[in-house]
C-alpha cells in the first residue's frame, strides 16, 4: 500500500505522483490544502515535522523529501528503472537532483511566492496572515516568504532567484546539446525532478530565461510529450492558479524585458 500526502500544484509532489505514473504504480492520495494549513495541523506534523509535502507511506513506514522519495521508489519497485546502470550517469543525475535540493527549488518557490502567490496571502485578515508565518518552522524560511508577500518582485530576494536558474538553464543548455537527457542517454530520475519546475517557470511568464537555449527547448517539449508529464503533473493543474499566474504574466513579462 502506497499513501502519498501530496498537493496538487507542488513542484515536489508532483516530482513523486511523475515517478509513481512511470512506474504504473498505484497509490492512494492524501491532497493537502496548503493555504488552509493543512501541512500546519499536528496529526501531519508527526509524520512529517518540516511541515511540507510531500510524504509518502508505504506499507506502515514513512518517508520525507521528494528527491529520497523518488530514489526509494526507483529503488523498491526497479521496473523500469530510472536510474542509468553506469555508474557516471548515475552520479550525474544526483548532482543536478542535488542542485534543486540545494537551491533552485527555494528559487522557484521564491519566485512563486513573488509574482502569484502573495496575492492569495494579501487577502487574508491580519490575524490569518500572521498565523500562516507563525506555522512556518524555518526563520529563514518564514523571513524569505514574508517579504515575498510583501514586496513581490521588488523583494531583495527576486533577482537573485531569476540569476539562479539563468545559471542552471545556462548549463543545461551546454549538456543537452550533445545529450537528449541530464544524465547523459537514458531518461531518469535527474529529468523527472526538473519536469513540473519547467511548467511552472513557463506558468509564471519566465520563458526569457531559455529563449535562447534551444536545446532546453527541445527536452522541455521531450519532457511534455511524456505520458507520465500528463499522469502526474498536468491533470493536477489547479485552474484558480492557472488563472493567477496568467493575470501576474504581462507584469512579468514587462519586468524581464528591462533586465
């Protein structure tokens, strides 16, 4: 039995719900509403105290952290794999899943939170806004997203979150022209990890980030095309979010034309 706590528009769950759909597995979903706290309430915090999705528990034991997930998976259900038998390919995939880890998942969230998502914190009452950063257990965290809401794009820390996937995109590009996936000749765990990243960059009217990498824009379309893609990321496209992304793109769009 496979249980997954998962919401709907996260870049992380989705990461989990593309791995499960590749492997043609079955689970059964625990969707959390993240703006009503879902993640916040102490029966969630037991199993997972970063108060985060997703979590997933299988057969009684849990697990945290989207990219441990995917590796478990691959792991404990092999066919068909998603980890390349050759040793460097293998290590190449962990470092760009490392990269999102370690950084450019707090971008895009950041950027998220920038552009689209304050405008849902701005209509809570004072009371509810509060008691959204109070349940926030980073410091780091709880300040970052806090002057996000408040300042939008003019936050300190927007640009240096659009410079983080420059560079990374920038890298891509240099990999994937000789190569048709991040590791190298087979599909795997590093692309499924970059895949509901790349929709969501589209979504926030990002595109100039890759306007001239073709070769991103061709995996980007590889990646799209996959049956996967349509399993676990874009059946689970919220319109109420679609519909705030694309009323927040022509001010994004105005903003990138400057720098």
């Amino acid at each position: 039995m496979l249980e997954l706590y998962h919401n709907d528009m996260s870049v992380c769950a989705a990461k989990v719900r593309t791995v499960l759909a590749e492997k043609g597995l079955e689970w059964k979903g625990i969707h959390m509403d993240l703006r009503a706290g879902d993640t916040q309430k102490p029966e969630y915090l037991k199993l997972n105290p970063n108060a985060v999705v997703p979590t997933i528990v299988h057969d009684g034991r849990v697990l945290i952290e989207s990219t441990v997930i995917c590796e478990y998976l691959d792991d404990a259900f092999p066919d068909p794999p998603l980890k390349s038998g050759k040793p460097f390919e293998k290590a190449k995939m962990r470092l760009w899943t490392k990269q999102l880890d370690e950084g450019l998942h707090i971008a895009v969230g950041n950027l998220s939170m920038c552009i689209a998502f304050r405008h849902q914190h701005l209509k809570k009452t004072p009371e509810q806004l509060k008691a959204y950063f109070d349940g926030i257990p980073s410091a780091e965290t709880r300040e970052r997203r806090r002057k996000a809401v408040e300042l939008g794009m003019d936050s300190p820390t927007f640009a240096p979150s659009l410079q983080k996937w420059t560079e990374a995109l920038q890298s891509m590009e240099s990999v994937l022209r000789d190569e048709p996936w991040l590791p190298g000749k087979s599909f795997s765990l590093a692309d499924i990890g970059y895949m509901p990243y790349m929709i969501r960059l589209e979504h926030l009217g990002l595109e100039k980030l890759w306007d001239k990498h073709p070769s991103v824009s061709r995996w980007r379309q590889r990646l799209f095309e996959r049956p996967s893609y349509k399993e676990g990321v874009e059946k689970w496209l919220n319109p109420k979010y679609l519909e705030l992304f694309e009323t927040q793109r022509p001010a994004v769009r105005q903003r990138m034309s400057t720098m």
